[in-house]
C-alpha cells in the first residue's frame, strides 16, 4: 500500500533542528520512534479508509487478507514462511 502525507501550515512558526549531541541521544530516539508510530497511524488510518469504501463483505475480507499477507508472509519460489517481528 503506498501513501503520501502532507502538511499544512496553519500558523507561522519557527523550527530548529538540534544536534543529537546537543539534545541528547535519547531524547532524539524518543522522538524518532514518535514519529515511526504517527507514520504506522496514518497507514492504518488510511487503509481503514480505503476499506470502508469497498462494497460488500468479500471484498473487505480479500483486501485485509492482503494486506495482512502482504504484512506478514514472505514468498519465494519454494516456499512461504510467517515472520514473527
């Protein structure tokens, strides 16, 4: 599933990206993993979003199968195997 995002400026502001020497590792970790967890939200948004818009029950559970393999699984030519992160 691919997606874009894009912001929107409501009010004028100022931005300073800070060193990690200067802010800390952990708290430029901390605010990493945020970000990774608002990217994982808006996928999942957006897939609700997609899904809500496909007629009848079949063609949900064919989509979110999909994506669940798609997730999940990992195909070769000899074989398929579940990941477990």
């Amino acid at each position: 599933m691919v997606a874009s995002a894009s912001w929107k400026v409501l009010e004028p502001t100022a931005v300073a990206v800070l060193h990690t020497r200067f802010a800390g590792a952990a708290t430029a970790q901390v605010a990493a993993n945020l970000l990774g967890r608002a990217v994982e939200r808006a996928h999942a948004l957006a897939f609700v979003n997609v899904a809500s818009h496909i007629p009848g029950l079949a063609g949900r559970l064919g989509t979110l199968l999909w994506v669940l393999a798609d997730r999940w699984v990992r195909v070769t030519r000899t074989e398929w195997s579940f990941r477990c992160d």
